[in-house]
C-alpha cells in the first residue's frame, strides 16, 4: 500500500474516531463523502469499513452491561436489512450515484 493511502485513511480514521466521540457521529456523515471525493465510493466503504467494525467493537465492549436486550433485539434485524441493502446498492449503482447519495445523505443529517 501506497504511503499516501495510509496517511489518507489514518486522516479519516482520526476525523472519525474525534468526531465520533464529540458528538457521536462520525464515520458515515463525515469520512465516506469525504473519502469519495477522491477515491472511487466502493473503494472508499472498502477502506474504511473495518475501522468502522473496529471501534464499533470497541463500543460495543465499553457499554456491554448497559445495553437494553429488548432494544437491541428490534433493532437488529433493521440493521440487517440494511446492511444487505446498502450492498446491493453499493454494486448495483454507478459511482457517480453512489457518491450523489453520500453527500446528500451527508448534508440532510449536518
């Protein structure tokens, strides 16, 4: 891997990560339209998936005897569907569309 590559996604992971933990949000709203406006969009949620999975797991660790089961049995099975339906999406549409829905989903949540 490229230097550039790392530096570019250890800038995203410390954006995300910083971000993440001021406010709770992070990753999807800020890193991925961000990453795509220079790499490809499939490549950009290929890079930075596992450090999503990775300090999800992390928080997942830290408030593992606070989380309401009843909860997260509802939630789950959303998460599923969409997660299978970002992936097709994510296959199904070109990259400008792709980078499109990024930014737009982006701006509606900021």
């Amino acid at each position: 891997m490229e230097l550039w590559w790392v530096l570019a996604l250890a800038a995203a992971g410390f954006v995300a990560a910083t971000s993440n933990a001021a406010v709770g949000i992070g990753g999807g709203l800020l890193v991925m339209p961000i990453l795509s406006l220079w790499f490809p969009p499939r490549l950009a949620v290929a890079y930075t998936i596992p450090m999503f999975f990775a300090s999800t797991l992390v928080i997942a660790w830290r408030y593992r005897g606070q989380v309401d089961r009843r909860f997260l049995a509802w939630l789950v099975p959303g998460v599923f569907m969409g997660i299978a339906a970002g992936s097709w999406f994510l296959r199904a549409a070109s990259p400008v569309v792709v980078r499109w829905v990024m930014v737009v989903t982006a701006v509606f949540f900021v």
